[in-house]
C-alpha cells in the first residue's frame, strides 16, 4: 500500500528535479557561452584584466550569496542532504533553491572549477521536500525522507542523463541501504527526471565513444593497476580537499573574500588556457578523444588538482563530481600513453583508459563503486566496458579502504559536525 501510494509523489518529484536540474544546465551552458564569447575577443592586458576581474566577481559574489541568504547551500550540497536524512540537519527548500541556482551559475559560469552536478543532486532533494509539503506528507516519516533522496537520485539522473546512476546512488550513498519505498521512489523519480532532462537539454551521452575499440581481456591487468593507482589518488584528493577547507576558514572569515581569491585563481588560469576554468567537461572529451598532447597531460592535471581545492575549499555552491571526472580522464589517459610509451602492444588504444580513470577516481573518492560503474556506462553509452570497469573501479575501491580514507561526503559531514559544535541546523 504504501508503495502505491508513494507513485504519483515520486513522479511529481521527478518532473519537477527535472525541469530544476535541465534549467541550471541551460543557464550554466548559456553562462559559460557568454564568458567565452565576450572575452574571446579581447588581448594583452585586457584580456588579463577582464578574465581575472570576472573571476573574482563571480567568486566573491556567489560566495556572499551563499553565506549571507543560505549556509545550507556551500558546497556540493550531498553532505547537507545526508545530514537530513540522519536526522541531523534541517533545509528549508524556499531559501536553497533560488540561492543554489543563482549562485552556482555566478560561480560556475564565472569561471570556478566546479561541477554542476553535486547542487543539482541538492536542488533535487530539495524539490523532493519541497513536494512533499505540497502533499502534506508528514514530517518525520519515512515518506518524507523517502521524497528527499528520489529527488536527490533525480537530480543526478537529470544532470548526466543517467537514470540507472541516479537510483543506484540513493540507495548506495545516501540510504545505505535497500527498502522498497525508497527503490520505488527513486526509480520513479529518477526515469522520470531523465525522460524531462532528454526533452529539454537533449538525449545523447555526456560522452561520445562511437569510434572506441571494445578493450580486450588482456588489458584487464592494466585496469587493475590503473584502479590501484586511482584508489591513491583518492586518498590524497580527499586529504587535500579537506584541508582546502580549513586553510580557507582560517585564513578569511570574510562572505566574499575566500570566493573573490578563488575567482581571480580561476581566472588566471582561464586567460592561458580557457577549458581550465569551469566545469571541464570539454577538457573531460577531449581528453577521451585523444586530442591532447602527451607532454602537457602532467601540467593539466596539477592545475585541475590545484584549481578544484582552491575553488571548492572557498566553500561557494559548485561540487566535485565534474571536476574529479576531470582529473580521472586526465590521469587515465596520462597512464594510457604511459604504458604505450613502454610496451606499445600492451596499449593499442589509450584513450579508452581515460574512461577507466574518471570511474576509479569517483569510486575512490565517494567511495560508490556501483554508482561510479553505471555512471560511466551510461554517460558513454558503451556497455563492452562493464568488465575493466569493474576491474579498476573495486581495485581502487579496496585502495582507499586499506588506507583508512573516509569517503569524501562521509568525511565533509563529519567536519561540518565538528566545526558547528552540534546538529547542522
């Protein structure tokens, strides 16, 4: 009965993620276009002036709008979800939505590494509330917690085209567990979400593989090493970014400063080489397709590194889904030509490696494997890399736990815990 009666909130929730989420990738796409266009044309100091000065304005503003209309919506936002659904946090969905919105395409679309996908995944669960007070449902039930992370696996789904993903994800990272309420409303939530983001933003992968070769059994011991390595990384991204975090609280207590540094970072970066800045998707395919050169591989994916702890640490709304897929293509094609480089029989096609790498990274960050697994599925429509996948994906998966690395939304609900001194309200 109850999950009878939960269907027709699910599908409201999904509809409803999905025109919130498949706006804030029209406005971020129509941000970043603008940018692009409008500083193009310009040269010499000018340029210099113009990218760095934007930066710091879309830094510093969104920053302040976070601080000053809506705490709740630093960061990715995941964390604050999962604190709500432990009972541990309160979100009033009237003041995140415009002020997560708003300030992430200020920040985002200014130029910060960072990724849309964590705030749509927040705006998600905040629509699942905030349809859940359209229905009156309870507080305090399970129904209403049930609304929140369909909404949240919503929003993933809508921001990668990735349905599967986004229902997996409720139930790996932020349930934890299997009930059937929660898999009918997020699997609801979640198609429903997608069929939405499809009519409105387009239908095909966030990837485009058509022409990669299917990698063969014998690669599988190079996707276990990859994963090895991966699970490494992770450990020092989720150290690194934490630390971020601290550096920039005792550094500044300003609402705009921390932002406005960032910014004028990120806008440095953007003027010697644009696809630095923002959410590096077009970095993300190029690196896919092969079309960077070997020798700058290294430099780019320190000043990704580099530039994600320092935009993400200032704490403004922006997550780091996009930015770790970033890193993981670059280090996964990095590795690819490495190996060529050494034996070129054992690596006839590189690139497909920088696949592996974005699911390992994810893996050992969050700490989701199956998520990372289907994710990368769906986001390149091929299914013949399941299996390397799974390979490197739970070898970096086993990396990180035997180092003792807390999953990173884990380790930043943990830290907002501390610092507040008390619930997150």
């Amino acid at each position: 009965m109850r999950r009878r009666h939960i269907l027709p909130k699910a599908l409201v929730v999904g509809l409803v993620a999905g025109v919130v989420a498949s706006a804030f990738r029209l406005a971020l796409a129509w941000a970043e276009s603008l940018r692009n266009a409008q500083l193009g044309g310009l040269h010499g100091w000018q340029s210099f002036a113009a990218w760095t000065f934007l930066g710091a304005l879309a830094g510093g503003l969104g920053l302040w709008m976070v601080r000053r209309l809506a705490p709740e919506a630093a960061g990715s936002g995941i964390p604050r979800l999962q604190a709500v659904l432990l009972g541990k946090a309160k979100l009033n969905w009237k003041r995140l939505l415009p002020v997560k919105f708003i300030a992430g395409v200020i920040g985002i679309g200014g130029g910060l590494t960072l990724g849309r996908e964590g705030p749509t995944v927040q705006m998600g669960g905040a629509s699942g509330l905030m349809v859940a007070d359209w229905f009156r449902v309870k507080a305090g039930g399970g129904e209403r917690k049930a609304l929140i992370s369909a909404g949240a696996g919503a929003g993933l789904a809508a921001a990668f085209n990735s349905p599967l993903a986004g229902m997996i994800f409720v139930l790996e990272e932020l349930q934890g567990n299997f009930t059937p309420v929660v898999f009918v409303a997020a699997f609801l939530a979640s198609t429903s979400s997608d069929v939405v983001s499809r009519l409105l933003v387009g239908d095909k992968p966030v990837f485009h593989l058509e022409a990669m070769p299917v990698m063969s059994v014998n690669e599988l011991p190079l996707a276990l090493l990859l994963g090895l390595l991966a699970g490494l990384l992770g450990v020092v991204f989720n150290k690194c970014l934490l630390g971020s975090l601290d550096g920039f609280d005792r550094l500044t207590r300003s609402k705009w400063l921390g932002g406005a540094v960032a910014g004028f970072v990120a806008g440095i970066a953007g003027w010697y080489m644009p696809h630095l800045s923002g959410g590096g998707g077009t970095l993300a395919d190029q690196a896919i397709a092969g079309e960077i050169a070997v020798g700058i591989l290294p430099l780019l994916l320190l000043a990704r590194f580099v530039l994600t702890m320092t935009c993400y640490g200032c704490g403004t709304a922006g997550g780091i889904f996009a930015p770790l897929l970033v890193l993981g293509a670059l280090g996964g094609l990095l590795f690819g030509h490495g190996i060529a480089h050494l034996s070129p029989p054992w690596m006839p096609n590189p690139e497909s490696f920088a696949v592996l790498g974005m699911g390992a990274l994810f893996t050992a960050i969050v700490r989701a494997p199956l998520t990372g697994i289907v994710l990368m599925v769906e986001m390149t429509g091929k299914y013949d890399f399941m299996l390397p996948l799974l390979a490197s994906c739970l070898a970096a998966y086993g990396v990180a736990e035997w180092l003792g690395s807390a999953p990173i939304y884990d380790a930043l609900r943990q830290r907002s815990h501390q610092k507040d001194g008390g619930p997150i309200d």
